[in-house]
C-alpha cells in the first residue's frame, strides 16, 4: 500500500474519514455479501451489538495509519486521523446507546 507522504491536519482528516468507509463497506463484503445492502443496514440498525463487531475493524484501520504518520514524523496528518477516529468513535457509541 502506498502512503502519501502529505503532512497536512486537513489531508490526516481525509484519510481518517475515508478509510473506515472503506473497511465498512469490505465488512459488508466478508460477512453480509449473500444479503442486500439495504438488509445489511437494516440489521445494522436493530443489532446494536453489530455496531461494535463494525467499528472495531475501522478504528483499528485508522489506529494502523496514525501509528505509520507518527512514525514517519508527518505529525499533522497523524493529528488529523486522530481527529477523524474520535469523531468516528463517539459517532458509534451514540448510535450504539442512543441511536
């Protein structure tokens, strides 16, 4: 996988936001592909305990892409996919508790 080599706290955001998106719709993929998507959301919604089985992956996505910009020192970015993963997180436990 090639990483842009981008230290911008707008451009860590992008990616923040992007990837979990991504790791959403292949956990569809893995382990909802014989039902529609419009299933896969409905069950999403009356599963509460699916919410937490989907988040994991995708935070777990963006803890890997934080550890990588830190690493390589890009700092802006890495404090962008940081911003990106707690709005992810508190997004999932309002849906899961409240939603």
């Amino acid at each position: 996988m090639v990483m842009v080599k981008k230290d911008n706290f707008v451009f860590g955001q992008i990616v923040g936001l992007l990837l979990p998106v991504i790791s959403f719709f292949g956990y569809y993929l893995w382990k909802f592909r014989v039902y529609s998507f419009s299933d896969y959301l409905f069950y999403l919604r009356t599963n509460k305990a699916l919410v937490t089985a989907i988040t994991i992956p995708c935070l777990v996505l963006n803890m890997v892409i934080f550890t990588y910009y830190i690493n390589s020192k890009l700092d802006k970015t890495a404090k962008g996919v940081f911003a990106a993963t707690l709005l992810y997180a508190l997004a999932s436990l309002s849906v899961k508790y409240f939603g």
